[in-house]
C-alpha cells in the first residue's frame, strides 16, 4: 500500500526525533489525523514558537524566556555552582527542590568519538564566570551524568579549576545514580541522595 505524502513527510519528521523508532514515528502521526484541526493548529504553533520565544540565559546557558533566567536573577545562593550537562538535568534538580544555589550548563560533554571537545560545550564560560569579579563561588558541584564521557568531562573540568583557583571547593555528586544512566530520568529521592554524598575531587 503507499502512503500518502503527507502522512509519510511527518512520519519521516517523527523518525528524526530522539527516541522514536519507525513504529512510534507511524503511530504517532496516524494519531495526528484523528486530532481535530484546533488541537493541531496549536500543537504546529507550539512547535514553531520553540526556539522563536526562548533564549540561553548569558550567565548560566539554561533556556528560558528571559535572559538572564530566572534562576540567575532570583535571590539563589551565590556560593556554590552545579555544573550540569544538558539544560534537562537543570530540571530534574529543579524538581527535587533540595538545591538552592546557581546551574551552569554545559550543553554537552567532552566526546572525543563524535569530536566535541572542551572548546566545542561551555567550559570556558564557566572558568570566566569564577574568575570574575563578581563572584562569591566558593563550591563547584559537578553533576555530569554517570557515564565514561560524563565522567572525563567532570575530570576535566575539575583539573582546570584546581589550578585555576586552588583554595576552590570542586565536588563531584554521589553515586546515588547508577552508572550508565542519564541525571535527566532520576527520581528526586535518588538526586536528593547524589547531591547529599557529594565528594571532593
């Protein structure tokens, strides 16, 4: 049977998403065709306004609607800095509302294989940002995720501000989450745990 264009152009969209196999990319566009019109005008709108109405606070590389994002602007502990992968850990941190200090987003890890390097995620950004004048950071936490890249990327980074700042206080988070795993799909009983048996480096 062939597929109409138009149904075969948005399962080849779904398909390029993370996560969605060519199954899941049918279903979910066969699914679209029952939606009433409205529901899928917004659904479009919604999508379309995605990178149109956010921004990357120039502090911490979250995304938000304002820049700096509100976690930047608001009245955070300036004393301790997580630095955090992707801007989905941020969130999941978020969640637990154990931690009450500023985020610096990586946007990535280093990953040789796929060739990122320590130029190629925010890195540099954050040295500076310790390094200024402004600021009362005395604690890194480091919450890469669990996994080997993660991992070299926390080493990494952990070097660079043992010599750029020696008297600076470089925690990684504890091994309350599994190896492997990514921080973005822990529960907050176990990020609670990671962030409570935190270690030096």
């Amino acid at each position: 049977m062939r597929i109409p264009k138009a149904i075969n152009n948005a399962i080849e969209s779904f398909e390029r998403l993370p996560g969605v196999g060519p199954k899941t990319a049918q279903r979910l566009a066969f699914y679209l065709l029952h939606v009433p019109q409205g529901e899928l005008d917004r659904f479009s709108q919604s999508v379309q306004n995605l990178k149109r109405d956010t921004v990357i606070c120039s502090i911490c590389f979250s995304v938000d609607d304002t820049n700096p994002c509100n976690i930047c602007s608001s009245d955070r502990i300036k004393e301790s800095i997580c630095v955090v992968e992707q801007p989905l850990d941020l969130l999941a941190f978020e969640k637990s509302g154990k931690y009450k200090g500023l985020y610096h987003v990586l946007h990535g890890k280093i990953d040789p294989l796929n060739n990122i390097g320590p130029d190629e995620i925010y890195i540099k950004q954050l040295l500076d940002r310790i390094e200024s004048q402004e600021s009362l950071v005395k604690e890194v936490i480091l919450a890469t995720n669990p996994t080997m890249e993660g991992e070299a990327t926390a080493m990494y980074i952990a070097k660079l501000l043992k010599t750029q700042e020696p008297t600076l206080r470089v925690t990684r988070i504890g091994r309350g989450l599994p190896t492997g795993s990514d921080i973005e799909y822990a529960d907050s009983t176990t990020l609670d745990q990671a962030m409570t048996g935190r270690q030096e480096y």
